[in-house]
C-alpha cells in the first residue's frame, strides 16, 4: 500500500509540475506577445509623430515661399531679363511657386545635424537626413477659381457676370450626365440654370428663388432632414454640397474649379490649368454659339496654349496672357466662336499671389499625414487647416 501511495504522489506531483509549466508557458508566450504589439505600437506613434512633423515642416516651408513671393519676383525679374536681353520680359510668378519643389531631401540639405562644438569637417559631418522619411508640399493658386460669394455682390453686375461665368462651365456638354440622375436625397437640378440659381439663392439675402420669385427653401423642405437656405456666404467649399442639385459627383467636379475666398471675378492666366482655361473659354463665347460647338472645335487652340506655355528661355516658366491668348484665338480662326473682347474681361494678367491652397504630406515607415490648408500670404494666416 505504501508504495502505490508514493508512486500516486509521484504521479500528482507530475501532473502539478507540468500544469505549472503550461501555465508559465502561455503566460510568458502572453507577454512576449502584448510586449511586441506594445513595442510596434511605440513605433508607429513615433512614425506618426515624425510623418505630422515632417508634414508640418514641409508645408511652412511652402508658406514662406509664397509670403516671399513678391520679393523672389524682384530678384528673379531681374536675372530673366539678364538672360533674355528683354527688359519687358515679365515673371510667370504664379508658375513659379506653384513649380518650386518643397521636399524632405530638399530640407535635408537645408538643415543638417551636428553635434554641439563640432567643427563641420567631412569626417565629423552627420551625413543621413535630418528628415527621416518622405514628406513634400504643394499650393494651388484660389486666384484661377470662380469665387462663389461674390454671387451674392450685386454692385456693378458683379453677381450677374459671376452667374454668367458659372452657368457657361455648367453648361459644358460633358456635365451633362449630372442633370439627368437624382442625388442621394432623390432630386437633381433640371438644367444648369437651375442649379446656378440654387447656389445664388444659397448666399444671397432674400428669401425668394431666383429668377421665379417662389419660395427658396421649397426644396429643402420636404427633405427628412429639412433645413432652409443660408441666405449667407459659404464657410467653406464642402458646404456646397447643401445645395439643391450638387451630388457627390458633381461636387468633385465643382470643387476643383470653385473657391470662397478671392473677391475678384476674372481669372488668373498665369496660374490657370487647361480646364479652367477651357471654362473661361466657354464663358468668352458668342451669344449664338452652343457650348458643344466650341467645345468640338477648340482641341488645336489648347494645344497651342499648351505649346507656348512649352516654349520658354526658362524652361517651364513660358507666360501666357490674355493678349497671347486672344492671338491665339483668332490665329485659329475662332474668333467667329469666342468673343475676344469678352475674352479680355474674362481673363485678367494681374496676379493675385494672396489666396493659396496647400496640400503637404509627410511619410515615415507605414505612418502619414496630409495637411489641407489655406493661407492667407499677405497676412500669413491659415484661414482653413485639415490634418488627415
């Protein structure tokens, strides 16, 4: 009996041992795992905390050029005309800020570490980047956009050629889809008129629809979520999609082309893109011409904006202005089509160099941050600032 007792003991103590161990096992298997969730955890925060920084740094770097832009104008003026042997010889500067590369490697070079007391030899030199990571920032000029609060100034016929302005970019044949199918609240703006009525009705200050005197809020009152016109300007370009007959779609279209900040109606050439070149162009067309007309025959005209813009002393930084631009019209043989005087009203060579849209990123390991922003250069203020 008392072996058997003793070889149960035996056997206990086994069985004890061993669930000891199972159990060591999987706590220390349970550490080892949070720990290494924990660590990696702790280099993702550090990657995120160095892409924002490096995204911060990219996109200050892009608002100091632009708020010195009217000083680098001056300077680069100056060697242009040295290099042409034309004193009339004018800096594209939209261009030129808009093409300024602003990237870590750039800042890298800028900025380089080095040790307190270090005497910048080659050998004590820190040669990796004091931006680790990727991060780059680029601007926009708002001065090339319609501006939408100005439908809402009816002095001087401002509101009316802006609605003019609207209405004739609308109307180009390849928006036409966006007339015919309802939006997610199960309506659409019939026609371009319509809509560009709902987007003056949404800043100005009555209560009256455009240009049939009903009721404005009409529309948005058998909504499940009703709400009234604004009757004020937009705070920003995402509130566009309030209005009666701007879909999600449309608005991607509409946002690249619109902007509430500028206060002036002609659009910058210098920094205008092929589309917004194209608007403006449609907005310059005789009264009897159809949009899809123009739009059939301009494919060699943009082809020559894009020649000339091409062509340039300084590669890249070829000028466009609206006295080229009317030349170009006629050279060929549109100006049947686009009222050349109207052109000039539509179009303007002043630069704005006031109203910015930045767009930085900054990317370190699996980790990034984007910034959308918009400064103010004159005064140096952010007037919109998103980070993602």
């Amino acid at each position: 009996m008392r072996g058997l007792t003793r070889k149960s003991e035996r056997g206990i103590a086994i069985i004890v041992v061993l669930t000891t161990v199972a159990l060591l096992t999987a706590v220390i298997a349970e550490f080892q795992y949070t720990a290494t969730v924990d660590l990696q955890l702790a280099y993702n925060a550090r990657d995120e905390l160095q892409a924002e920084y490096n995204a911060m740094s990219a996109l200050r770097l892009r608002s100091l050029v632009l708020r010195q832009g009217r000083a680098l104008e001056a300077g680069m003026s100056s060697m242009l005309q040295a290099l042409t042997g034309d004193s009339n010889t004018r800096l594209p500067l939209g261009q030129v800020l808009q093409q300024l590369p602003i990237t870590c490697s750039l800042l890298s070079k800028i900025l380089k570490k080095t040790d307190e007391g270090d005497d910048l030899t080659i050998d004590k030199k820190d040669t990796s980047d004091f931006f680790p990571g990727e991060c780059s920032a680029t601007s926009t000029s708002e001065h090339a956009k319609l501006s939408l609060n100005l439908l809402a100034n009816t002095q001087n016929g401002t509101s009316t050629q802006v609605q003019t302005m609207l209405l004739s970019f609308l109307s180009d044949p390849r928006l036409e889809t966006y007339f015919q199918h309802d939006d997610k609240a199960g309506s659409h703006a019939d026609n371009p008129a319509q809509l560009v009525g709902a987007i003056a009705d949404w800043v100005d200050r009555d209560r009256n629809e455009n240009a049939t005197s009903g009721d404005e809020d009409r529309r948005y009152s058998y909504l499940k979520d009703s709400y009234a016109a604004k009757n004020a300007p937009f705070d920003s370009i995402a509130e566009l999609q309030l209005v009666h007959g701007v879909s999600d779609a449309l608005y991607e279209v509409l946002k690249k082309h619109v902007t509430i900040y500028t206060d002036a109606t002609a659009i910058e050439l210098a920094t205008a893109s092929p589309e917004q070149i194209l608007f403006g162009l449609l907005a310059s067309r005789r009264a009897a011409v159809p949009p899809e007309q123009l739009v059939v025959g301009i494919g060699q005209l943009m082809r020559s904006i894009a020649d000339m813009r091409a062509s340039s002393p300084v590669p890249g930084m070829a000028s466009l202005t609206v006295s080229s631009l009317a030349a170009l019209v006629q050279s060929a043989g549109l100006d049947a089509l686009i009222d050349v005087n109207l052109l000039r009203q539509v179009f303007t060579d002043r630069a704005g160099n006031t109203w910015y849209t930045l767009t930085a990123t900054g990317k370190v390991g699996n980790a990034s941050r984007t910034i959308h922003a918009v400064l103010q250069a004159t005064e140096g203020q952010y007037y919109y600032f998103r980070m993602e």
